[in-house]
C-alpha cells in the first residue's frame, strides 16, 4: 500500500517548453526582418523626455543617499512581513503575535538607532545654516558700527 509509486507525465511540460522557444525564436526573427533598418545621425544617441544630452551621465552621489537607499528598502521589506503576518494573524495566534511584536521591537531599535547616528540626515543641517547665517550677520553688525 505504501509503496504505490504515482507515475505523472512529463511530456506536457516539455511539450510547453518547447513551443515557448519555438515561438520566443518565431518573434524574434520576424521582428528583426520586418523591423526598420536605419542608421541615421540620431539613431544611437539617448533620448530622454526631448531634452538633448549635455555633458557626462556619470555623477557622483554621497553615501548618505546610497545608505537612505538601503534603509528604505529594509523597511519596506519590514511591511511585507508584517502584512503576511497580519494575513495569517488568527492561523497564527499567541505565538505568532508575540513573534511578530519581537520583529517590530528589532524594527524600532534600528530606526532609534539610525536615527541617533545620524543616518536619516539626507539634507543640509539646519542647524549649521542658522549658525552659519547668525555668523554673518553680527560681522555685517561689526563692520557698520566700525564704519559709522
């Protein structure tokens, strides 16, 4: 009884394989032989939204936005686990709310924690800018009062 071995047909996949090829290798040739074939001026440079290409596409960005990058994508990540637990939150119960509650703990530490290092500064610091700015204006202050 146990050892009854279920024999399922693999010629339908393969089968479906094939016709996939058939028609990917089908598509592909009528689209280069009836496709336009020209080579003007314009033809390999890029075009982005009508405005012509000036200078190198080549910039530099800090690492701060690479690190908001990679912040964003790790709580963004972090909702789609909560979503599914909250999915299967009665399948779940106890041990599943309290695993869950232990997740968003870790979530939280690491945002205070970012958040503490300074890692979610991706603008100027506004508190630099005051300062810089209460700077000039006592010099101007200074300069009058020497000058008058």
């Amino acid at each position: 009884m146990g050892n009854e071995s279920v024999s399922v047909p693999l010629w339908p996949l393969l089968l479906y394989a094939c016709l996939v090829v058939v028609l990917l290798a089908a598509i592909l040739t009528l689209s280069y032989i009836l496709g336009q074939h020209h080579n003007d001026h314009a033809t390999n440079r890029p075009y982005e939204g009508g405005i012509e290409q000036t200078g190198s596409a080549r910039i530099r960005f800090s690492a701060q936005f690479y690190l908001v990058a990679m912040l964003f994508v790790i709580f963004d990540v972090e909702a789609v686990f909560i979503m599914l637990w909250a999915l299967g939150f009665y399948e779940l119960g106890w041990p599943g709310y309290i695993g869950a509650a232990i997740f968003i703990g870790q979530l939280v530490v690491v945002l205070i924690y970012e958040w503490g290092i300074g890692a979610l500064n991706i603008g100027a610091d506004a508190k630099k800018i005051l300062k810089f700015h209460k700077q000039k204006q006592e010099k101007n202050e200074m300069v009058v009062k020497q000058t008058g």
